[in-house]
C-alpha cells in the first residue's frame, strides 16, 4: 500500500468501511436502477428517516454516493467513479492469482 497517496488509501478505507453494512448494501442496490428521494428510500427499506440519514452520510463520505437537493427533498445516485477505485484497488490483488504459487489448505 506504500504507493497508494494517503488520500487514495482514505478512500478504499472509507469505501469498504461503507460497505460492510447489510442496509447500505441495500440503498446501494436500489441506487442502482435510479436516482431515489429520502422518502423513497425509507419506504421501500422500512427504516426510519433518522436511521437511514446516518447510513446516507457514510455512503457519501466514502464517495459512493451523490446528493442533490430538489425543493424540500435530497436525492441520491450512485457516483461510479468511486466503485472504480475499490475495483481498481481489488484488481491488484487479482494480478498476484497468476504469480503465487497454490498453497495446499
């Protein structure tokens, strides 16, 4: 990780931080067909505004998400940019499949 910049390392930190929560993985899998309200996505989740508001806030610090605010409500999408650092960062570590030897279990 010695050639990750800080900032780069925050980021896959924050990012998989953010998706080790079962309810962030869900509003994740929903962003994915569309950009959706709060109300939206209290609704179709079954969770309180106050409790998905703190999940929302750790998707957009890692990055994973976007906001925007139309009239009274915020929407949210995914901001892919981001899933391509993690996929990025993973991706190293496939590399290595081809040069380590199989290690009997």
């Amino acid at each position: 990780m010695d050639s990750l910049s800080t900032f780069t390392s925050d980021a896959i930190v924050a990012g998989f931080h953010a998706l080790s929560e079962p309810l962030r993985l869900k509003v994740l899998e929903l962003l994915r067909e569309q950009e959706l309200c709060v109300c939206d996505l209290c609704s179709t989740l079954g969770v309180t505004q106050s409790k998905l508001s703190f999940h929302l806030k750790t998707l957009k610090e890692a990055g994973l998400v976007r906001s925007r605010q139309e009239g009274r409500w915020i929407y949210y999408s995914l901001n892919l940019a981001q899933f391509v650092v993690l996929e990025q960062y993973l991706s190293d570590y496939r590399r290595l499949i081809k040069i380590l030897p199989a290690r009997p279990c």
